[in-house]
C-alpha cells in the first residue's frame, strides 16, 4: 500500500488575517467566560476543600468540608428538607397553574390580550417590588387580607410568621410569577393541529378528553422543559424567602441558597460555602437525570413511531 507524501497546505497570509480576524472578534466572549465562569467555578471547586475567610489565604483541609456538612451540621438536614418541600411543591404546581392560564387565555375571549399581559406582567416585575407587594397582602399587621377578615370579625392568618404556613405562602407567590412558563405554553398550544381537535370532536370526544388525549401530549415537551427549570430555580430560590421571612419563622424557610449566603458571607466561611455550591450542583445534575431519563415514557415528540 503506497503511503501519501501529500504535505500539508499551509494557511496563506489572507487565510491567516481570516483566523485573527474571527478571533478578535469573539475575544470579548472568550475573555468574560473565563474571567467570570471558568475561573470561579474552578476557584470555587478548590476553596471547598480549604479553610478561607477572605480575609487570610486558604488552608487546604481536604474533605474535612464535606464531612462536617454531612456528619456534624444539624443545619444542613433543615435546610435540604426545607429546599425539597418547596421544590417538590412549587415546580408542578406552578407549571400546572402556568398550564391551565395558558389553556384558558388560548380560548376565545373578550379582551384576551389585556388578559394576556396581565398574566405576564408579574414575571417582570423586580422581586423587590414582588416582595412589597406580597408583604402588603399578608401581613399580619397591616396586610390587605388580614385588614379585610378583621373587618369581617374573622381571626386574622400568619401567612408569613407561622411555621406552617410559611412555605406554602411562598408557593403560592411561586405560582403567581409563572408568566414566562405561561407565555411558553402559549405558543405550544397554538401550534397544536386543528386538524386532531375536529377529528376528535367527530369521533365524540369531549372538551376532557380532547385535553387529555390531545392538548397534554402534544405539550409534553415543553412540560418537561418547564418542570426543569422549575426544578433548577426552585434549588437556587433566594430573593423572595430572603426579603419576605429572612430563612424564618424558626427556620421554616431557611432554603439551601440562604443557608449557604450565610455561610459564606455573614460566617465568612468561604471554603463551606463553595463546598455547599458543589453538593447543590450536584443534586441539581441527579435530578435533571433522572427528569430526563423518566421522559423517555412520557414526553411524545411529533413525528416520532
């Protein structure tokens, strides 16, 4: 078998400036991912295995961060039941609520457009704004519900200051800022063919089964994108349970997120927190598995046999 001396063609002056050119011209990215991604999340990885308080240089301890979270931190049982409570509530129902405004505002309305933007505009509101205005509501104090039942003669309800209640008043705020998931269902359901209502519909298929059998499936795609991000922002949640209860009533809310803020910034604990920030990453990845690995049997793509 004859081997090939065909050398290599070398790049010719033009070619070259081409090359520089196009490099340049994604410096900026490249530049800010590794200054702001790539370099934290390797520092990050490094301090979790170190002693830093930002304001010594760390002193490398291993697993000894990892072993304490799990064997010698009561705090960290709290916070992970707490995260899972509010995940494993606030992800289906706020797609479920999300799901059915998108199928109701996708019917033939008067004024669907201002209703349209009515449910959206929650989604853009700063959380500051979205926390004075639950704030308002469900104070105890001087909150427009409470206010209201008072003036009704009924005892007044601590949404926000019993134990109990903390959590599900967060899921509730949870549900009422789920415009974006709204908007995606949306466009989903415009797109679902007409064609298979009415042949439904002449095959004597009511409004449930057209739902069940037609709307559903076809929207299964997006309903695994939606229970996704739901599951990855209901693990990283922070602004609202910090501005409305600050991790309280005795802990009921103290999340993950903020668990791990006051690790790191008010016990300067930086070498725990980055450990905590790897052991979240890590939940967050088995989760989006096994989310992934269960759609196989219930996500239908069309065109698929």
């Amino acid at each position: 078998m004859a081997i090939s001396n065909v050398k290599p063609r070398r790049m010719s002056s033009a070619e070259w400036r081409n090359v520089l050119t196009g490099l340049l011209f994604v410096s900026p990215w490249v530049l800010g991912f590794l200054l702001w991604t790539a370099y934290p999340l390797v520092s990050s990885l490094y301090y979790s295995f170190t002693h830093y308080d930002l304001l010594r240089p760390p002193t490398f301890l291993g697993l000894k961060n990892y072993i304490e979270i799990f064997t010698d931190d009561p705090h960290f049982g709290t916070a992970m039941y707490n995260t899972l409570y509010y995940v494993g509530l606030s992800a289906p129902l706020g797609m479920l609520s999300s799901f059915l405004v998108a199928s109701l505002l996708n019917t033939r309305i008067v004024g669907r457009s201002v209703f349209r933007a009515i449910f959206f505009f929650p989604a853009i509101v700063p959380a500051i704004v979205t926390a004075m205005v639950w704030q308002f509501l469900l104070s105890v104090q001087y909150g427009a519900i409470n206010s209201t039942l008072q003036s009704m003669g009924l005892a007044t309800i601590p949404f926000l200051s019993n134990p109990t209640l903390a959590k599900p008043s967060l899921i509730l705020i949870h549900m009422w800022t789920q415009g974006n998931a709204m908007v995606i269902f949306l466009a989903t359901l415009q797109e679902v063919p007409r064609s298979l209502y009415e042949a439904a519909t002449m095959d004597g298929a009511n409004a449930l089964r057209r739902l069940w059998h037609i709307t559903i499936p076809m929207c299964t795609p997006v309903i695994l994108f939606n229970l996704v991000m739901s599951f990855i922002g209901g693990f990283q949640n922070f602004t609202l349970p910090w501005l409305l209860t600050q991790g309280g009533p005795n802990n009921a809310t103290e999340f993950y997120s903020l668990y791990l803020y006051r690790n790191g910034f008010k016990f300067l604990r930086m070498g725990k927190a980055s450990a905590l920030a790897w052991i979240l990453f890590l939940v967050i990845v088995i989760f989006t598995v096994i989310l992934f690995k269960s759609s196989g049997r219930w996500v239908y793509y069309g065109g698929e046999e």
